[in-house]
C-alpha cells in the first residue's frame, strides 16, 4: 500500500519519491501529481512506456487516473484506488504488444507483456514469467528482490491504493553533482598491499552524473510490521549483529583484526560480494587496510574511484543499485569491466575528519536495500570512532617515548618546561645576571684509552655519565652538554634558585662519593680506578638556544663559561676547584682550602683559587634541595 502524495515521481532512481528496484522501469519513468480532485499519470519518455489498463500513454503524454485503473511500469503492476473505499475488482487488461517504431514507442522499446503471459525473449528476454507474480500488500514486500545471475530483479505486481487527496511535503530531492576527481593519473592502478584491492581509475577524469545517496529510512515503525514476522526476524538480525560488531569493537585493540571482523560482520547481514576497508594514511592517501570476497578467494578487488572520490568530496554513504546507469555519465566503464552492479560506499567519518572508506559492491543489481545502508553507514560511524581512538592511543604512546627522549636531550626541569609551555624553544639568547657553570672531566682519559677496544671505551663512559648525571638531576642542575669524557652543567639557567651555588658544590661532593663507589666496582674486576676534576665559576652570561631553525641547543655563552673550564683544567683528580665569586655565596657551607693564585689563560693576572673539602661539619646540606 503506497500513499500517493501531491506529488509523485515513480523510477529506479533513489531520487524519484517512489523508488521502483525495476531493471525494465526507467531512471525518472513518470510522474502522478494531483490536480484538484483528480490524480493525472504523465509519462517522462520511458524507454519501455507506462501501460494503463493495458494502453500505453503517449511518449511524454498523460492521462488521468481512475478507480481500478491497472497501471504497468516495466515489470511492475499497481492498482489506483482513488480513496472512494469501493472495492477493486481483479485486474482485466489484455494490452496489444507494442511494437518498435510504432507511434508513441521508441525505436528499440517494446512494451511488457500481459500480467499472465511470460515475456517474449525477443521483447523483455531477462524477465520471469509474469504468472508467478500475483498482488500482495507493499507492506509484505521486500525493498529488493534480488535477481538471479543474468536475470533482471523481479517486482511484483503492487495493488497502489491511495486514500484520496492529501498534503504531504515532498521530500528533499536529489540536487545534480558534477565534479572531475582530482586524481592525476586516469589510467593508474593502485595494487594494495594486501595483495587483494586493485582501485580502477579508469572513469576518474569524467564527471558524475547525478548524486546517489539514499535518505530513506529503511526500518519501518512495529505497527507497520507487526505482521511481517519475516521482516522482524531480518531486522532484528540486523541490530543484533550491528550490536554485536560494536561490543568487538569495543574490545578489540588490534586495528587489523579489528577490519576483518567488521567486513565479517557485514557479511552475514549485506548481501555483499566483495568488500574493503581503506584507510588514509600518513600522506593522505588511502590504503586498503582489509578486504573480504565471498567466494573466499584473494583475487584483486576493483573499485571505481568515481564513487570513491563523491563519497570523500559529500561526506555521505552512497548507495547505487545499478552503478553503471547511475553513474552513465562517467560512462561507467570500470564499473562494467570490474562488473560492480550494486555498491555501498560509507566515509568513514569522525569529527568531520575522513579517515577512510568502506566498500561493498555486488555483482547482482538492487542487491543492497535502504536499511543496508544505514546499518553499513552506522557501522562505519562506529569503526571511525575506534579508529581514532586507535590513532589517538598510537599517538600517546609515541608521545610518552618522544618525552623520553626529549628527558634524554634535556635536563628534566628544563624539558618538563618546555613541555608545558612554560619555556619557548625559540633561537636567541638572554643576559642571565648570575648563572654558575660546572665543569668536570676524567684525568688521563686520553691515555687510558689509547690501545683500549672502542666498545670498552664507550661503555665504561656511559656507565660513568650515568651516575654522574642522575646526582646532576637530583640537585635540579640544567646538563648543558658531554664533551668527549667532560660533563657541562648549569644552575640559575633557565630555571633559577637561590641556592644555585649551593647545589652546584653539593653536587660535585656526591659526585666524587658516588665515583668512589663505582671505583671500588671496578677495581674488583681488575679494572683502573677513573680520577676527575671538576671547576666551578659563577657570574653574568648569555644563556639560550643557539643553533639552526632544525636543531637547536640549549647553551650559555660568555667568560663565566669559560672560566670554569679553565678551573677544570687545573683540577687534579679528587679536586672541586670554586672561584672567588663562588665561594662567597656557599655561606660557610663547605670546607675549603685556598691554592695558590693560578695564571688561567686570557687572564690578565693571577686568579685566586679554592678546592673545596668537603661538607662543613656544622651544616647539613639536603639530599635534594627543594
């Protein structure tokens, strides 16, 4: 039973408000539309002729309609039950074959046989016998009726009962889309690495005809099915596996695993033949991510990037029940050659954000209904919201490894800054009033590794730098860099203290502690004990990030800096050398002995010198400072 509104359009088109799943029925095959009190049927130059009463009307003519009337589209039938609530009396036509050339028919049309007779092979050589259709309610009847191989899809004789005139909006209709695909190459074949998606590109450089995505819902209300235990049975079918895939999605970690079991899934309920799920990759290209064919075999599946390309471009599912004509104005011909009939095609969206593209097609025509669609669609919707998170949770992954080996670069204090925001990686410097600057290296380092294995050299360096800088850190001083077998260390840039000092001396005190244990460790193995000396200086500098707009160090520049690597080199191992300016900020915290005035180079006279003892006995300088 189909309600007429004031207006109707009637053809296999999804855009016509009463879609007919009819090979033999035209695009837009004709039109009811009410005037007054009456319904008129105008025929829009379909190829086969509409058949009133077994009469075709005129190419382009209309006629109006009355109670009873028996109305053939193609292989379709429907009854005219103008409201009046008389009974229709069973249908009586006997039209005359027509045949082609006669007026009113085209050319290569033929009419449609008798509702009883079977169809002439000559005429209509892909329809079934007429006699095994017989009226049944609409709501008894399929959305689709598949057709076998090489048979057209069969419709059954529909009684149309329309209650009279009424008002009822139009829905939205189909706007033309016309577009060239972007794609540079028409002839290119992109082979998937799974070895099972070929994506055809042949009909890339035409235009698509007329946009083909279905806005029916497809789940009609209970009271309209309540009596279709079949259909019930289907549905629920449908939501419960619908319910199923999103429990697997839920659970399922593995992204790959995950696409099979969606392309599983959707078979069991889509009639599909072949299936894939594209993914877009890092460059922006989509890569098939899994595939699926029924027969389950491997061999490559072609899709038409026509209809890959409309989906990206509009964001929405198409759903086209016979390609080639649908898209006849990319003259369809990957379709015909890849023999894709049937397809739906859903962006796998998230957040406005495409993130790939889900693909079925069939090689039978009106093979996929309307709520095929919305299940697919809705499917699609959910495996983009896992892909994400998918994505997401890649990314922090890969953002907890790059913090580590951003730590790994920088001292944690600054890193942990810079992460934050609250420091700006950015090139220049700034003028650092008071900054002191640690510098220390291993005595006789060179002659120790001259005939040493490299291997040895670097990993007894690594094991040493290790101990050496966990006690850096643990006083929160910035490492400025390693220089062969030499540590540089900062405190008061960029993060200050007013201790600075203070933690720099305490550090260097552990450090040497910290070398005597790991001394000990190596003289057990019969190894030579490692002798430092370390110099510390405090005063003005320039302190940020030197280097190119692609690497940049964190650094200091100025004759602070360099005199406390002349203070290093003057260190004899064991020793922790200060300068004047620093030791009058530890406040009597350590002791210390002064040396001789030292002739350090590029200055002008002899520059006084302390080496720092040890803790004062008085004092207790915290294990860390906070």
């Amino acid at each position: 039973m189909v309600e007429l509104r004031a207006f109707n359009s009637l053809g296999r088109h999804p855009s016509n408000t009463i879609q007919l799943l009819d090979k033999i029925v035209s695009k837009e095959h004709c039109i009811v539309e009410r005037r007054g009190n009456e319904y008129v049927l105008r025929d829009l130059g379909s190829l086969n002729g509409t058949y009133i009463n077994g009469e075709r009307v005129t190419v382009g003519g209309e006629q109006m309609l009355r109670h009873g009337d028996d109305i053939a589209l193609g292989s379709t039938r429907a009854r005219f039950d103008d409201g009046s609530g008389k009974p229709l009396a069973p249908p009586v036509w006997s039209p005359a074959p027509a045949t082609p050339g006669a007026p009113g028919v085209p050319p290569m049309a033929a009419a449609p046989p008798p509702a009883w007779q079977p169809a002439a092979p000559a005429q209509l050589p892909s329809v079934p016998p007429a006699s095994h259709q017989r009226p049944v309610p609409m709501s008894a009847i399929p959305a689709t009726t598949p057709a076998s191989p090489g048979m057209l899809p069969q419709v059954p004789q529909v009684p149309l009962s329309i209650p009279g005139p009424q008002s009822v909006t139009s829905p939205a209709q189909y706007q033309p889309y016309n577009r060239t695909p972007t794609l540079d190459d028409p002839e290119a074949h992109v082979l998937a690495p799974l070895n099972a998606t070929r994506v055809d590109m042949n009909d890339q450089s035409r235009a698509i005809g007329t946009q083909i995505a279905a806005t029916q819902k497809g789940f009609l209300p209970y009271d309209q099915l309540a009596g279709n235990t079949a259909q019930l049975q289907a549905d629920y079918e449908r939501l419960r596996l619908s319910h199923e895939l999103s429990r697997e999605i839920a659970m399922e970690r593995d992204l790959r695993v995950l696409l099979n079991k969606i392309l599983l899934t959707i078979f069991k309920f889509v009639r599909a033949d072949r299936g894939v799920i594209f993914l877009r990759d890092a460059s922006g290209e989509l890569r098939p991510g899994a595939s699926l064919r029924r027969d389950g075999t491997d061999s490559p599946i072609s899709v038409s990037s026509t209809i890959m390309n409309h989906v990206i471009k509009e964001r929405a599912t198409v759903l086209t029940h016979d390609a080639a004509m649908d898209f006849a104005a990319s003259k369809g011909k990957s379709m015909i050659l890849n023999r894709i009939s049937s397809a739906i095609v859903a962006p796998l969206l998230h957040n406005d954000e495409i993130l790939g593209v889900m693909w079925l097609d069939s090689e039978t025509l009106a093979q996929f209904q309307p709520k095929d669609m919305e299940i697919v669609t809705a499917i699609a919707a959910q495996a983009a919201m896992f892909i994400e998170i998918n994505i997401l949770g890649k990314q922090i992954e890969q953002e907890i490894v790059n913090r580590e080996r951003f730590s790994r670069l920088l001292s944690p204090n600054i890193a942990q800054r810079v992460l934050s925001g609250e420091l700006e990686v950015t090139k220049g410097g700034a003028l650092v009033p008071e900054c002191t600057v640690f510098n220390s290296d291993i005595r006789g380092f060179t002659r120790m590794s001259e005939g040493a294995q490299p291997e040895l050299i670097v990993e007894m360096l690594n094991e040493y730098f290790e101990q050496m800088v966990e006690v850096l850190f643990k006083y929160e001083g910035t490492l400025d860099k390693f220089m062969g077998d030499g540590i540089m260390a900062l405190w008061g840039a960029p993060v200050v203290h007013p201790d600075d000092p203070t933690r720099s001396v305490a550090c260097a005190i552990e450090q040497m502690e910290v070398l005597g244990a790991f001394n000990r460790s190596r003289v057990s193995h019969s190894l030579p004990p490692l002798g430092i000396g370390i110099g510390i200086h405090t005063g003005p500098l320039v302190a940020g990030y030197i280097g190119s707009s692609r690497a940049l160090s964190y650094t200091v520049i100025g004759d602070v800096a360099n005199t406390s690597a002349r203070l290093c080199g003057i260190a004899a191992a064991g020793q922790i050398i200060v300068s004047e300016q620093t030791l009058a900020r530890l406040s009597e915290k350590f002791e210390y002995e002064e040396l001789p005035p030292a002739q350090l180079k590029g200055k002008g006279k002899p520059f006084r010198v302390f080496n720092i003892l040890g803790r004062a006995a008085a004092v207790q300088v915290p294990a860390s400072v906070g």
